[in-house]
C-alpha cells in the first residue's frame, strides 16, 4: 500500500517536473537543434532561392576550390590565433595586478577595464572605424609620438584592417575575461601564497606554480568561450571594415551572410560553409580540452 | 627594487585603464562636433550637440522609431525568457530524475552552436510562419527566448536555494506552482536580476538575426539604424556618436546602478 502510494506520488512528481521544463525544452529543439539538422540537409543541396536539389557532397567539394572561402577561413583563424592569446594573457596579467591586497584604486581599475562590455558591438565598432579612420584620432597620435612618419591606412591596406579589428576586439573582450581570472583568483586561499613566500617563491615562481594551475579550468572556459566566438566573428567585420579591403578581412560568418542574403540566395552551399564553423568549434574545443587534461 | 615594480604595476593599470575609458570619451567629445571635426580627431568638444541631435531625430532615419522597437523587443523578450528560464532551472533541479537530467545535457550542447550555422535555416522557417514571420518583432524574440546559458544559470543558482522551505510550503498546504511563485521567485530576487540584466543586455545589442529577419526600416532596432548610418558612403560621424551615447545609455546606468548583478550575470555559473 504505502509502496504503490511513494509510486504515485513520484509519478505526480515526475509530470509536475515536465511541466516546468517543457517550454524550454521543445524551443531550443525548435530554435536550435531542428535549425542545425535542417541546415545539413539543405546543405546536401543546390540551386538559387527555393529551387533546391539534391547533389550529395557537392557542396562541400565547392568548399575546396573557392577563394573567397579559403581567404575567410584563413582571417578567421589570423583572427583567432592572434587575437585570443594576446587577450587572454593580457587578461590574466591584469587580473593578478588587480589581485594585489595593498594596490589603492582597486575598484577604479577594476571598473574601468571592465567597461568597454557594456557597449554594444555595433556602437563600439563604429567608435573604432572614426578613430582610425584615415586622418583620423589614432593616424595623428601615433605621427605626434613620432612612431610612424606617414598615416597608416587602416581601412584600405588587408594588413592594417585585419590588425585594426584584432585592437578593437581586445579593447572589447579583455575586461570581460578579466573578471572571470578575477573570481577565479579570489577562490584561491591566501595562505597558499604565505606559505610559498615563506619558502623564499619569487613572484614569477608563484605565478607559475600556484595562479596558473589553480587558474586553469577558468582559463579553460574563457579559451574555449573566446574561440567560439571568434570563430563567429561578423558584427566587427560587417560595422569596421565591411569585410573589405576586397575580402582581405572578411570572416566565414560574414561569408555565409553574404552568401545567402547579399548576393543571390544560394542556401545549399552557405549551410555547407556554416558546418565548417561547426567542425571547427567541435574539434577546437576538444584539442583544447585534450590539452588541459593532459598537463594536469 | 620592490619599489619599481609598484610604480610600474600603477603605470600599466593606468595605461590600461585610460585606454579602456578613453572611447566612451571620445564619443561624448565626438557628439558635439562636426563630422569632419571627427574624422580628423578633434579632441576639443564642439557646439554642434543640438544640430547633431535634431539630424538623429529628424533625418528621416527612424532613430527615434528604432529605440521603441529596441525596448519593446528587450523588455519582452526578458520578460519571456526569465519566466520559461528559471521555470525550466527550478524545474530539471528540484525534481530531479535521470531522463530530464540527460535531456539537460543535451540542451547544454546548444551553447556550441554557433549562430552562424542557424541564419539560413531560422531565416527560412520564419518565412513560412503566417503570424509571427520575417519582419515581425516576434520573429526577434521568439528565436532568443529559451537559451541554455539562462537554463543552466538559473539551475546552478537553485543548488544553493534552500530546500526546507519548499517542505515547509507544502505542509501549509501550498500547490506545486505556488511554492515556485510564492517562495521560490521572491528568495531568488539577486539571481533575477543578474538574468535580467544579461538577457537584456544581449538582446539590446543584438545585430545579426534582426539584420536577417527586419526588413523595413521602420522595424529596424537602434544597433541596425546605427549600422545603416555609418555604412553610407559620407557618414555623419557627430550625429552617429549622439545615437551611440543614446544607445549606450540603457547599458551604462544598469551597469553603474546594478554593478553587483551585472558582473554576476556575466560570470554566470562559473563563479565558486
């Protein structure tokens, strides 16, 4: 009796948890999974608009030989293999300056380096395409501090535009990883350090064998967020550069727009491009996994 | 030798700091000038804030129109979102079991997605909706309701709610809907507002799916306006900078009023 009654009830339970998560449930399978596995069907096929047909892996094949593809992918990772280093040490470097008991003006800091995540990525991309902006903010104070001794264009050479995004990424997203490598940093007990001081540990030596392990399943996380969303780069290109000179810093993202919304609608091999962004997602962030597992 | 790397420890934060405030000055000093001013980098503020203000609101650009949009979109979709968020958070944690434990794993598998794999096949499937389709201001939030980075902040916050005080609900008689209404959501209030503020947040700034789905301008939401005025071949870099401060604005008061909730939000579940 009592056995049959726990039954019901853990049944009513049960229904009564469905309940709650069943909305979310059915619209990230609607929203995200249906999306993705519609998009690898469409993928496997060809033609303008709506007029779709089957051709297999012909899609991918294309992949191969277009130039265009081969220039997005290849500044996508420049983007990625450049920028995301830089950020993430410049990041945790900030963040252990930050972490000092006796440093004044903590929270100045702090706020201060935090703020450029409040502005939109359309807005502070515009903020930065005025700033180098051929005789512009930057063009001038870099001739006055005698650095360079003609403008730099940023805009039109494929060099400077790339390095023009890279600057404007990292002013964006270092704050953000910063307060992650912040919270980390506050987790870790002080006697930890008191100990290895009264050992004689340098600072240098400290950082090495205490921060950075402790610190690693949060760098972890940022390496892999910061990947992700590099690999998806597009409001920056489209708002700074438009992608240009020619492609010279276009992404696949911005690609895959152009593909499917600017020239003429060709759905089939746009969702092929936008599955290279999912391999590349996918076994980056494994590789990367991999690597912190292996030096634990 | 101590003393050195003090100096240069304030020297580099100083730096860093200056370079992180120095854009929001810029495009303060830079809404009150010309737009020649601008792009040869005046640094000396101009008298040309109203002028810049009354070509925002009057040039025919639907700036004004793009800010109601821009609210209406985030204030709903926050609305939204926290409801079936924290309602699917509360729900995969406090009843617990192993079908709806594996599910949630896989919903946590859509945070890998990226967007881009999902334009073309969002864009097409809108476009057979009848109500809500392409052009629509459900068509934005509808697709931005339910995320798995909500879901699980929502779910790691319950693990640290107190769970004696749903007992002591049920034994005064309380249903099960009433326990999370009456004493979940008023005890979770900082959790809420960390939610808030992030939903709200991305869905301000929001570009690509309402580039996709808004086709008119009178539809479009501040970041596309924005975007639109500063692709046109002559942009007018004074009056841009007076709508980028206004579009800033929401996000710099929650962020100086709220700051708590804000860099929580941020963090999400990864903190402790």
């Amino acid at each position: 009796m009592s056995i049959n009654k726990k039954g019901t009830l853990e049944r009513k339970q049960n229904i009564i948890g469905w309940c709650f998560t069943v909305a979310s449930i059915i619209l990230i399978i609607t929203f995200v999974f249906y999306p993705m596995i519609q998009a690898f069907i469409t993928s496997l096929k060809s033609g303008a608009g709506n007029n779709l047909k089957f051709v297999g892996l012909s899609n991918y094949k294309r992949l191969l030989t277009d130039e265009t593809f081969k220039k997005a992918v290849f500044n996508t990772l420049i983007y990625l293999v450049v920028q995301v280093p830089i950020m993430i040490l410049l990041a945790l470097f900030i963040s252990v300056l930050l972490n000092d008991k006796n440093l004044k003006g903590k929270g100045f800091f702090r706020t201060a380096i935090f703020l450029p995540c409040i502005t939109s990525l359309v807005a502070y991309s515009v903020i930065f395409k005025s700033l180098f902006a051929n005789d512009g903010l930057m063009n001038k104070l870099f001739m006055n501090l005698h650095l360079i001794s003609s403008p730099i264009n940023w805009m039109t050479s494929p060099f400077w535009a790339k390095v023009t995004i890279i600057i404007a990424i990292t002013w964006r997203w270092t704050g953000y990883n910063m307060i992650f490598y912040l919270a980390g940093l506050q987790n870790i007990d002080p006697s930890i350090y008191e100990a290895a001081e009264i050992d004689g540990a340098s600072a240098t030596k400290q950082f090495f064998n205490i921060t950075l392990p402790l610190l690693k399943p949060i760098i972890l996380f940022t390496t892999i967020t910061s990947t992700s969303g590099t690999l998806q780069l597009f409001d920056e290109v489209m708002n700074i550069t438009g992608g240009g000179p020619g492609n010279a810093s276009t992404t696949i993202s911005q690609y895959i727009y152009n593909l499917s919304f600017k020239y003429t609608p060709n759905f089939g091999y746009a969702a092929a491009v936008s599955y290279t962004i999912v391999a590349m997602i996918v076994i980056l962030s494994l590789i990367q996994f991999k690597v912190a597992g292996d030096n634990k | 030798m101590k003393k050195t790397t003090n100096a240069f420890k304030y020297i580099f934060l100083s730096i860093a700091s200056l370079i992180s405030i120095f854009p929001f000055l810029w495009m303060i000093i830079s809404m009150t000038n010309k737009s020649v001013e601008v792009t040869k980098g005046s640094l000396i503020p101009g008298t040309h804030l109203f002028e810049n203000m009354r070509n925002l609101f009057t040039n025919n650009l639907h700036f004004a129109n793009s800010l109601v949009n821009s609210a209406k979109i985030s204030v709903i979709t926050t609305v939204i979102a926290l409801v079936v968020s924290s309602l699917a958070g509360y729900g995969f944690e406090i009843y617990r079991n192993k079908v709806r434990d594996r599910i949630f794993s896989i919903l946590l598998l859509s945070m890998m997605v990226p967007f881009a794999s999902l334009m073309v096949p969002l864009f097409r499937m809108f476009r057979n909706f009848k109500i809500f389709g392409l052009n629509t201001t459900a068509s934005v939030i509808i697709p931005s309701i339910a995320t798995a980075f909500l879901i699980f902040f929502f779910r790691q916050n319950t693990k640290s709610f107190p769970k004696d005080l749903l007992e002591a609900g049920r034994i005064d008689g309380l249903s099960e809907l009433q326990l999370f209404t009456r004493i979940y959501v008023p005890t979770m209030k900082s959790t809420y507002a960390a939610a808030a503020i992030i939903t709200f947040m991305s869905s301000w700034n929001n570009y690509m799916w309402p580039l996709i789905t808004l086709q008119t301008a009178s539809k479009r939401t501040a970041p596309l306006i924005i975007s639109t005025m500063s692709s046109s071949y002559t942009p007018d870099y004074g009056m841009i900078m007076a709508g980028i401060v206004i579009t800033t604005l929401p996000t710099a008061l929650v962020f100086f009023l709220m700051q708590k909730q804000f860099v929580e939000g941020m963090l999400g579940s990864v903190k402790g």
